[in-house]
C-alpha cells in the first residue's frame, strides 16, 4: 500500500508539474512578408531561436514566411489588433500613415549603409512614439541593400522609363511612378515573380536581394545600380502581448533583438556584393547609371523630400536636423 501510494503521489506530481509547464510556455506567431531563404527571414529564424534558447523553451515564436499567413500590407495591422503578437513590416508600406514611416521611402537622403543607419537612430525616438500610442513597440530594424531600377528596357533617362508597367509595393514606390510617368502597379513581393512572368509589371525599383529572391533575372535582363535609398524592415510587438511577459523573459526578447539588428546589418551589407554577383552568374547586366539617368532620379528625389518636410512639419525638421548633425561628426 505505501509503495502504491508513492507511485500514486509521484504521478500526480508529475501531471501538475507538465500541466504547470504547458501553462507556462507562451507562443506568438511572427508573420513575415519574405522567403525562408531571404537574410531578413533567416535573421528572424535565429532571433526566434536565441530566444527559446535564452528562455529554456518559455517563449515559442513561431515564423510564418513568405506572407504564409498574412499578406504584407496585413502585418501591422493583425500586430496592432493583436491577431499576431509579433511581426515583421517593411516601414515604408505604411506612408499613408505618418511621415515617420515614409520617411524611408526618400530617393537619395541616405544613399549608403553609414547614412542609413544614422537615419535610422535620428528617427527612432520618432518611431518608438509613434509605435507607442499604436499598441506595439519596436524590437530591431535591418535595412536592405541600395535600391536601384529593374528594367527590360534599357534606360540612359527617365524619359526611357515613361509608360512602363512600374511595380508599385509601397506609397514611395507609386510616387517615384507618377514623378517619372510610369504606369505603377500594385505588387507584393510574394506576386512579384508571377507578375512578372505574365508581363503584369516590365520595372520595378528594389533590392538585388529581391531580384534575386524572386528571379528577376528570368524575366529582366537590366539592372541599374542607383543605390536611391535603403529601406528598412522592423520588427514590431503588440505591447500588450510583451507587458505580458515576465521581467527575465522581456530581458531575453530585448537582447535578442538587439542581436538581430546588429547581426542583420552586417549581413545586409556583406549581402550586397553576393547578390550583385548571383545576378550576373543568372545572366543580367548590373550597369552604372548613366549621369543623366541619376540626375533625373535625383530631382525625383528632391521633390519627394520637399514632399514629405512638408507633411512632417516641425517634427519632420526637427529629425532631419538631427540626422545632418550625426552625419556631420566624423
């Protein structure tokens, strides 16, 4: 009888501490716009890891690539109202919103991985506000490499670029279209192959990473390598959802965040050359642009700029003063 009663003891123990355990463990979803294959997405992968790992399995994020389970422009949104406690946007599909997310849609205000990044820390108090009174908070931001211009054309201009079926993912992306007469098109990069294939779209302006992750170079021969802007994804969490935590495992979230946007930087940029490399192995021309062609692009530029400090107002030109001072210490 007492050793029945021990087995009995012991298995009852057993049963409330797995119910415990499973009561314990917390699972969010991370929907993400971007192939598995895509660096953004591996990033995401390993920031997931490091944190089940720093956590010992408490906190669970599950990635959902590929608009697997919401579509990009769905993101924020289903982060916002809590359908997703996580998630991964591209800030700049939301200028409708607030200048602050337009802001990384501006042809030729940072042009480089160094100017990029001190847009970035000029603008994050900024977006931490902003974020705030949405319900979400920012975990990282990793920017992708130099935009340029995706085209079956040849284009010593913009005039060359009139009338094209221009793929338009984003407020900037249809504003550079209307600025240089294109005809954009709405297209989400999970589309972008199949758009493309079926001669929806003829030019875009994106990343070498993109061109590649969709194989552009199946449909597109011609790449202009005018490194415009450098766009960035961030990573979101709904505030309710990380209040929820406990102190250790917000302390875990954190830390691997910022790991990630370190590491995603890095990777960004050593990226950069690969791609450019894979693209010509696949068989498209990456050409320098020519002066004429960069002049245009830059006067498209300087009307988007004007464009978005007047939408800014005294916060906008507060931000950019603060993002020529970082520029100007050495």
């Amino acid at each position: 009888m007492k050793r029945r009663s021990l087995n009995t003891w012991a298995l009852a123990t057993g049963l409330v501490m797995t119910a415990w355990g499973a009561q314990a463990q917390t699972k969010w979803d991370l929907p993400a716009a971007y192939p598995a294959s895509n660096f953004h997405t591996e990033n995401l992968t390993q920031f997931a890891n490091d944190i089940d790992k720093a956590t010992g399995g408490k906190l669970k994020i599950t990635v959902h690539a590929n608009a697997s389970l919401f579509k990009a422009p769905e993101i924020k949104r289903a982060v916002q109202s809590g359908q997703a406690q996580i998630g991964e946007i591209l800030l700049a599909n939301f200028a409708n919103e607030s200048p602050i997310y337009a802001l990384d849609g501006v042809p030729f205000l940072a042009t480089g991985y160094g100017d990029a990044r001190k847009l970035y820390d000029a603008s994050h108090s900024a977006m931490d506000k902003l974020l705030a009174a949405q319900g979400m908070k920012l975990l990282y931001s990793v920017a992708w490499p130099p935009q340029g211009i995706f085209s079956k054309r040849e284009v010593a201009s913009v005039a060359d670029l009139r009338g094209i079926k221009w793929r338009a993912y984003s407020p900037a992306t249809a504003k550079i279209a209307e600025l240089i007469g294109a005809q954009p098109v709405q297209i989400q990069q999970a589309e972008l192959s199949q758009a493309m294939a079926t001669g929806v779209i003829e030019s875009y302006m994106s990343s070498v990473s993109t061109g590649y992750d969709t194989k552009t170079y199946e449909h597109i021969k011609n790449y202009y390598d005018t490194q415009a802007w450098l766009p960035k994804n961030a990573v979101l969490v709904n505030l309710k959802a990380f209040n929820a935590l406990d102190t250790a495992t917000q302390t875990a979230v954190t830390k691997a965040a910022s790991d990630a946007q370190e590491r995603g930087w890095k990777v960004s940029q050593e990226k950069t050359e690969e791609y450019k490399r894979l693209l010509t192995s696949k068989g498209m021309t990456i050409h320098k642009p020519s002066a004429k062609l960069m002049a245009d692009m830059q006067q498209v530029g300087a009307l988007m700029l004007a464009d978005w400090q007047k939408a800014a107002g005294a916060e906008g030109a507060a931000l950019i003063a603060d993002y020529n001072k970082l520029r100007a210490k050495k």
